[in-house]
C-alpha cells in the first residue's frame, strides 16, 4: 500500500532521522550532499565546513531537503521540503544551533564508517572553537510519501 503522510509523521520523521539530504543548485550546477542536522518544528540546523555546498547555498538559497527511513524496499518513509539556506551569523544565534545540534539523540550503536568523532558533537560551552559555519534552513513546504507491504504504515510513534 502505497500513502501520503500526514503533516504530524512528517515532522516526526524530520526529528528522529540524523541524516538528511541538502539538494542546492546555482549557476547550472546542482548538488546534493548528506548533512547531519537536527528539526526544532521550524528548521533544519546543521553545521558545516567551508566547501562546495556552502558556496552554492550563499549564491542561491533556495534548497531542497530529503529524509527517509526505508527498513526495506517494500516498507519505507519518504519526506522531501522545499525550504531556504540563512547562514547563522550572530553568536547568540551559534550558541542556540550548536545547543540544538547536541541535543540530539544519538544512536546506541554505531559501526566503524558512522561513529562519534571528536568533531561531533561539538563541545557546546567553547562554540569559538568549533571551526566551519552554522545554518538553518526554513522549511517552506513538506511532502511525504510511504510504502507499507502489509497495508498498514510501521511508523510507531
């Protein structure tokens, strides 16, 4: 069975999942990169070091961003948002994504490529020390779809 999601999975989904896809695009060139990030029911926050996805997002800011939780291919959850990049400039506005970036649930387990680094998460008292750039993105408009094999939707709440 195939479904739309309703607005409340939507959101459930875009706090439990980790890690999304930000899909930019700007002077004929799109791009697409895994992001970590964390939903506050408004934005999308996340972190990143100075490179091609910044550099596009600053030259246009409207972005694309993708979850999903596909537990196989006959029973997944998919939720795509059109939103805008804002670049967190002030440091009381870095403080509040770096609180809200480490305040994320962390999984309990973790394999030798997705583990813990010193660079994530980031040590919230001394945010002058976390090199790269702090962002948001405002979600302007959220879609989701899922597949169920036995008719009925695996989203647990």
């Amino acid at each position: 069975m195939f479904g739309k999601m309703t607005p409340e999975e939507i959101d459930i989904l875009l706090k439990r999942q980790l890690i999304g896809h930000i899909g930019c695009h700007a002077d004929g060139m799109t791009y697409v990169v895994p992001t970590s990030y964390v939903y506050d029911g408004t934005y999308i926050y996340a972190h990143s070091l100075k490179g091609m996805k910044i550099e596009i997002m600053r030259r246009n800011p409207k972005v694309c961003f993708q979850v999903d939780d596909t537990r196989n291919l006959a029973n997944w959850r998919s939720v795509i948002c059109q939103g805008e990049f804002e670049e967190i400039m002030e440091e009381t506005n870095k403080q509040d994504a770096l609180h809200k970036l480490n305040s994320r649930a962390l999984p309990v387990i973790n394999s030798q490529t997705m583990h813990l680094s010193p660079e994530w998460p980031f040590d919230a008292a001394e945010d002058e020390r976390v090199d790269g750039i702090f962002f948001r993105i405002k979600l302007l408009e959220k879609t989701g779809r899922f597949e169920s094999a036995d008719g009925g939707y695996f989203f647990a709440t």
